[in-house]
C-alpha cells in the first residue's frame, strides 16, 4: 500500500539536502530546528491519521490513476463524497492538531491543475495533462507533500507583472531550451515549504498576451539545487526555543504549529516532461479560479476543526473559572458554536453542490466556497473575541509556566492562579495559554491572518461572489413573479 507512515514520512524529509535559511543562519535540517519541528509533526499527523483504524476511512482513498488505496491528500477529487469527506477530513485535522497542518492548499493545487491540464490539451494538442498524470501517479505511489506555489510577491499591486520596476516580482520563464526552461522568481507564504517533497508552481492571476513568460505552471522535487528558502517568523515563535518544566505551558500549543516561508528560484532549471504549462494565458485565468474556490471550500473543514479546540477550550476555562452555568456564558458558547457550524455548513454545501469537469473531476459550486471563505474571514475573529471575553484577562497577564516550578514563587503562582477547587493551577494555565496561542499568538497565525488572506483577500471571494452569482437570474424571477416582460 502506497502509504508512508509517519516515521518514514519525516524520514523523507530529513534526507532532502536545501539551503534553508531562518533569523539569519543557515538551517542544515528542518526536521531537528525547534521553530519548525511542531509545523512538521502536524504535518506528519496526516500520514499517521491514515493508519489509524478509527480515521483511515476519511484519510484515505481509491485512487483513480492507480486503483491502489493512497493518503486522501495526494487524491482527484471525483464525486461529491470526496469533496465531502475532504471537508470533513480537514475538520478532523484541525481538531486532531490546533493548527495549520499544511497539507491541504497542495491538494487543492493538484486538484486544480489536474482538470486545467486536460482543458489546455483538448484545446491545444499539448501533452501536460500525460505529464501530470505521471507526476501525480509518483505523488501518489510515493505519498508526497506538494507545496501550493501560487502567490507570487507582487511588488507593486497597481502593476501587471511586466510592468513591475523588477520582472523578477512575479515567476517566469527566463530562458527557453529543447531540453526544459530556467525560471527565475520567487513564491511568498509558502506553507508547509519545507515539509515538502515537490514543490508545484502556478501563477498567481489572470494574465494578457504580453505577460505570457509570467504563464507558467511546473514541478520541482523540494530539494532542486539553487532553490533557496527563507523561514518566516510567526507571532511568540521563541517560546517554541523554551526548554525546561514549564515550557510546554508556554507554548499554549505544545505539540504543533504551521509554518510558511519564502521560496526563491534563483535561476532554475525545469525539465520539459515537469512543464505543465508555458504560455497558455488563456488558461490561467481558469486555473487561478478553480485553486481558489477549491481551497475556499477546504477553510470550512480546517479552521471549523480548529475552533472546536478553542469552543473547548472556552468552555473548559469557564468550567475552572467557575462561570460554567452562567447564562449569557452558556449563551457565548452557543455562539461560538452556532458561527463555527455556519462556516462548516458552507463548506459542506459547496462540495455537495459539486459538478464535473470535462476531465472527471469534480468542481467545487464556486458560489458556495467563495461564500464560505468570506465567513472564515469574519467569523474567527468573533470566535476568536468571545474566547477572550469568558478567558478573563489572565490569558495575557498570567506568568511563565517556569514560576508555577519556581522554588522561590510557585507556590504563590499555585496558590493566586487558581480557579475552582479541585482543578491544578497547572490545567488552568495550560488552557488560558492555548487560548493566547490561538487568539494571539503562533496559533493566531493560522487562525485569523491565514483565514483572512489565505485563499486570497476577502475582495477576491467579493468578486468571484459577483462574477458567478448569476444576479440576471435572480432579476428575472423577479420580474417573472410581478409581471414585467
Ligand atoms: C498564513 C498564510 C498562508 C499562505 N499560504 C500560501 C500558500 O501555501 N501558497 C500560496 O501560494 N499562497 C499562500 N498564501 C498567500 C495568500 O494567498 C495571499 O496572502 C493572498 O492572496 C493575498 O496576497 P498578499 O498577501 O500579497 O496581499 P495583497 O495582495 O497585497 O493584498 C492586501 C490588500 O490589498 C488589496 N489589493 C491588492 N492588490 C490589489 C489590486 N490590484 N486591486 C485592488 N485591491 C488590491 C487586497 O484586496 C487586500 O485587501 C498564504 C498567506 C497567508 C497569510
């Protein structure tokens, strides 16, 4: 079976030789740095899940290329039930971890490019779709981690990618030979970066005739020589440095976190058989639309499972606060709840609005995802506030988890800290410090900022809402229903 566990999986990544580089120095292994390790093992959380009797059912499927049963990540989504059971997958993982397990925005891409590659070839003639049925097929053979490489640094926004001071803001072709061409550029807030194998780039908006060296779509395996990876910092990333009793309380999130870098392509060489697209602008269009709305869809599963963690971690703090059965604190709880389920609902409902594509594969109901990654870029944050609201201030003022082992002052820690009789201080800080994680610090990363920009800005689902939404439609129901030819 064509599934890695965890252990091989991190194996994998530890083999891969890369210039990372992260505060300054240069980083020889991602999988032993203390700022990365917990963006790894949440990543390494998707390969475990698949072996574990009670999840594989959702963290696996029959692959259509293949037959062979592989990790539900390296899948073609090919009917409503698996655009489905992603959403649900990805609610899972979000609880599983707390954070952004990285995985999804590379299935996404996949997804998106398998069904762009086919349409450029019934048009074109082209061979990109056999291409990346190959490259897809290893993926799956090898369960890989593909890196979603879209969002291109952009420089200054009011310009088109050639009009930009440096060509070199937005990917693109730089030389052309027989064998394959050399790319130059760089992909910003690259998840997960380097807790990948391949590395699968796009561009990143619809683009004229005369930007066509800006059309491009390729994979590179993560460690191509010449690729250069800058780590990004993330808010109280230094706790995660901490060592000693107490720490993991400061950490708020002991076990996991997300991670994003800069991927710099100084120069790089891509074999013809890796090319997916060159040229077609035509086609890029499509294919940005079809990445964003599916991974719009997939913020309905993952950051609906991370806020069950904060739900619960809200109602656990007003349980050893002692505000449990407090009205409008049962009220709040409601709340969080009902918003949570909305986002979660709109996911669902844009798979099971799900169509085919010429190629096979199924397509989000573009309407209904972009509907539901607006709500996620509003409704965390209100999520995010009730938290804070039933926490009480402790959640920013609280000491090191250091002083509650402080020979001199734990005992005062201990003893003022305390919320109901019979719960340790120990619990009560463990989660008012999860709550500052996923409101304010590395956890808030993926939380609120991701849920606001990932995918795209809120405008952007403004307008895919607008362009889809048929309003000719709705104005001729109208006019249907009072008369009016
Ligand atoms: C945590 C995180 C993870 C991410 N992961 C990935 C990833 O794995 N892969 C990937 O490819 N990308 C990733 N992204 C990138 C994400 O898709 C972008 O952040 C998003 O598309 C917005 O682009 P930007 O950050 O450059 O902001 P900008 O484009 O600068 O947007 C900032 C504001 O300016 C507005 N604006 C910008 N340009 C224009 C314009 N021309 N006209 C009108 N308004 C404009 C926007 O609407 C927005 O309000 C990630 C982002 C985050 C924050």
């Amino acid at each position: 079976m064509p599934i890695k566990t965890s252990d091989e999986y991190i194996d994998s990544i530890r083999q891969l030789k890369r210039k990372i580089y992260c505060m300054g120095e240069r980083v020889e292994s991602s999988v032993d740095h203390p700022l990365m390790r917990p963006s790894l093992d949440a990543a390494a959380l998707t390969y475990e899940l698949a072996h574990d009797p009670e999840h594989k059912e959702l963290l696996t499927a029959k692959s259509t290329l293949t037959g062979d049963t592989v990790n539900r990540f390296t899948h073609i989504v090919h009917s409503k039930e698996d655009l489905t059971k992603k959403v649900k997958m990805l609610r899972l993982m979000g609880q599983k971890t707390g954070v952004c397990f990285q995985r999804c925005a590379g299935l996404d891409a996949m997804n998106a490019v398998y069904s762009s590659t086919y349409d450029i070839d019934q048009k074109q003639g082209t061979e990109y779709h056999k291409r990346f049925r190959n490259f897809l097929t290893r993926v799956q053979q090898e369960d890989m981690i593909v890196d979603a490489a879209m969002t291109d640094p952009k420089g200054d926004r009011s310009l088109s990618p050639g009009q930009q001071a440096d060509p070199d803001l937005f990917l693109h072709i730089v030389e052309e030979r027989k064998e394959g061409i050399v790319v130059r550029g760089a992909k910003a807030h690259q998840t997960g970066a380097l807790n990948s194998h391949e590395i699968l780039v796009m561009p990143t908006m619809a683009l004229k005739e005369e930007d066509k060296q800006y059309a491009v779509m390729f994979a590179v395996p993560a460690d191509t020589e010449g690729i250069v990876y800058i780590y990004g910092r993330q808010p109280s990333d230094l706790r995660s440095l901490d060592t000693g009793d107490g720490s993991d309380i400061d950490k708020g999130n002991p076990k996991y976190g997300g991670q994003e870098a800069l991927i710099v392509f100084d120069d790089i060489f891509v074999p013809r058989d890796r090319i997916f697209m060159m040229h077609e602008c035509e086609f890029v269009g499509p294919l940005v639309e079809r990445f964003a709305c599916y991974h719009r869809m997939s913020y309905g599963g993952c950051k609906v499972g991370v806020g069950d963690t904060i739900i619960g971690a809200t109602a656990s703090i007003a349980e050893y606060n002692g505000t449990e059965k407090v009205s409008h604190i049962k009220e709040k709880i409601v709340e969080m709840t009902y918003l949570n389920e909305l986002m979660y609902a709109a996911g669902l409902s844009a798979a099971s609005e799900a169509a085919p594509l010429p190629s096979g594969a199924y397509w989000v109901d573009p309407v209904l995802a972009n509907v539901c990654k607006l709500s996620v870029t509003e409704l965390p944050f209100q999520i995010a506030r009730i938290a804070q609201d039933v926490a009480g201030g402790a959640m920013v003022t609280i000491p090191s988890g250091k002083d509650l082992h402080s020979p001199e002052v734990g005992h005062l820690v201990e003893k003022y800290f305390k919320g109901v009789d019979g719960v340790p201080t120990r619990d009560r800080l463990k989660i008012l410090r999860y709550i500052e994680n996923a409101c304010l610090g590395r956890g808030a990363l993926a939380y609120l900022t991701e849920s606001v920009h990932g995918a795209g800005s809120p405008q952007a689902q403004r307008v895919m809402i607008r362009r889809f939404s048929n309003i000719e439609h709705k104005k001729r129901l109208v006019r249907d229903i009072v008369g009016i030819d």
